[in-house]
C-alpha cells in the first residue's frame, strides 16, 4: 500500500463562514487553523498547502475566559531601539477584534512559508458584513467552544 501525497495542482479549497458570537477565543483559533492547515481533509498532507479558506463574522462577540481580558497582554517590537510595546486584550479586543483572532491563529500555524500563505486565507470582520458572498461560504460549527 502507497501512502497518498497531495500535490498542489490537485488541492480543492472550499470557502467556510463561522460566527464567532459567544465563541472562546482560544477555542475558535483552534478551529480556524485546522480549517486553513487542511488537517480536517482526508487529502491532508503537512509539507503541501491542502487548507481551505476562512470567513470569521462578529470578532466582536467573541469571550476571553477568566481574568484574560485585563492581564493578557499582547507584546511587539517596532525594530527601533527601546521600540517595545504592549496593548491588553481589553484594549486589543475594543480596537481590533479581528486582529486577535489573528494573532491567535498566526501564533498557531507553522513558522515558515507555508505558514504565511495559510494566514492570507483568513477573514476577519467585526460585524455580519463581509466580502466573500460571492463565494458561498459554507457555515461551519465549532464544536465544543461555546462559553
């Protein structure tokens, strides 16, 4: 028996709508990155790009659990000397929910190329409002992340 290796010429991608409205972040961060590694395939194959893409609705209403929200503290560097800087998820998820879905799921896929591409297959939107009608995104239900 031969094991099976994808190629990417033959890699389908379907499009898939979550609402993250009550959703843990950790939880959906999860979800979303098996959705875009392509690992929920039966083609998946870790050294091709077998992923699908992601349309995340209502960033929003998504829910830190325990005490996250004040002492989770998300940390970049600017690449200036002395250039640290610090934002807590409070702040991070009033300002931009979308990009600590982001960070979330950036932080979980491979460090590499592979990786970089897979992130550009997600979007994020802090409303119902999206782009990606067109594409008749499939709705996909997170099991077991509901608070």
């Amino acid at each position: 028996m031969k094991t099976y290796m994808a190629k990417p010429a033959d890699v389908e991608r379907k499009w898939h709508i979550i609402d993250a409205t009550n959703l843990t972040l950790g939880r959906l961060a999860t979800a979303v990155t098996d959705l875009l590694d392509g690992k929920l395939k039966v083609t998946y194959t870790p050294h091709v790009d077998t992923g699908d893409f992601v349309v995340v609705i209502n960033t929003d209403k998504m829910v830190l659990t325990g005490n996250k929200l004040k002492n989770k503290k998300y940390y970049w560097h600017t690449g200036f000397p002395g250039g640290i800087k610090e934002i807590d998820y409070k702040t991070l998820m009033q300002k931009d929910s979308p990009k600590a879905l982001k960070i979330a799921v950036k932080g979980m896929l491979a460090k590499n190329s592979l990786g970089r591409k897979q992130i550009n297959r997600l979007f994020a939107y802090k409303d119902e409002n999206h782009k990606q009608q067109a594409q008749k995104p499939e709705v996909y239900v997170v099991k077991g992340a509901t608070r």
